[in-house]
C-alpha cells in the first residue's frame, strides 16, 4: 500500500469518530474501508441501549459497502479512544469485525490500526486471525 493511501484511511477513520453515537460507553471509533476498486466506504460505533443492536465502526463500513454492492477489499483503518481524548491508543478489532473481514477478506487483507497518521501499525488478516473459519471452511469447491 501507498503511504499517501494509508494516511488518507487514516484521516477519514479520525473523521469518522465525530459520528459516533456513543451516549453509555463514551468510546468513539471510526473506521475507513478501501476496496478494491479503490473506493472508500466509512463507518463509526453505534450503541444502543439494550448493547446487543451496538454495532462497531468497523463493521458499519463493510456493511455499508457490502449494501451497495461491493464484495472485495484492500485495507481498513481504525482509530479509537474516549470521546474526548486529545491522544488516541491502538484500538484493535474486536472478535466479531474480525469474524466479518474473514467473511468478505483473503488473507492478505491490511488492518491499519492508528494514533495518527504519523503512528499506526497495519496487520495482515491471518496475522490478527490465524487459522480462521471463512466460507472456504463451508463451500468445498
């Protein structure tokens, strides 16, 4: 991946964390999903007050891209921390985002987790979920 590439996810996930409907938690994050036709799908966390219906930003992006039609990804930025935090921490994906990039990513897919643009770490999906269950665990072909 381009730097310019990784910087700009980063940008539109530090964005996106001033969408977040967080009234329980207080914890903001945002996302920003590359596909692979090179477009941009965003997301943030959206809570709810039963907990269950709360979605994360990570898998608000996929299943807005997902929702208009685009199948294939590149790489996804998160940011993350307290709503109020003048100096974010890596906020990885939890289990179940990570469940959803297995469902749509191959193992080269790129998990950017980020401060900044200027302090980030990326990941490969097999790195952050080794021996995952995908659909090839269910369509023999």
């Amino acid at each position: 991946m381009k730097e310019t590439q990784i910087k700009e996810l980063i940008e539109k996930a530090l964005d996106m964390r001033n969408f977040s409907y967080t009234p329980y938690s207080h914890f903001n994050v945002g996302a920003a999903l590359l596909s692979a036709d090179d477009r941009i799908f965003t997301g943030c966390n959206i809570e709810n007050a039963s907990y269950t219906p709360t979605n994360c930003a990570e898998r608000t992006a996929f299943f807005k891209a997902v929702s208009e039609g685009v199948l294939t990804f590149k790489a996804i930025a998160i940011v993350g921390g307290p709503a109020n935090a003048t100096e974010l921490e890596y906020c990885p994906p939890c289990g179940v985002c990570r469940q959803v990039m297995s469902e749509f990513c191959d193992d080269d897919f790129i998990v950017i987790v980020a401060k900044s643009t200027e302090e980030y770490r990326m990941y490969t999906l097999t790195e952050i979920l080794p021996d995952r269950f995908g659909p090839s665990n269910l369509i023999k072909k």
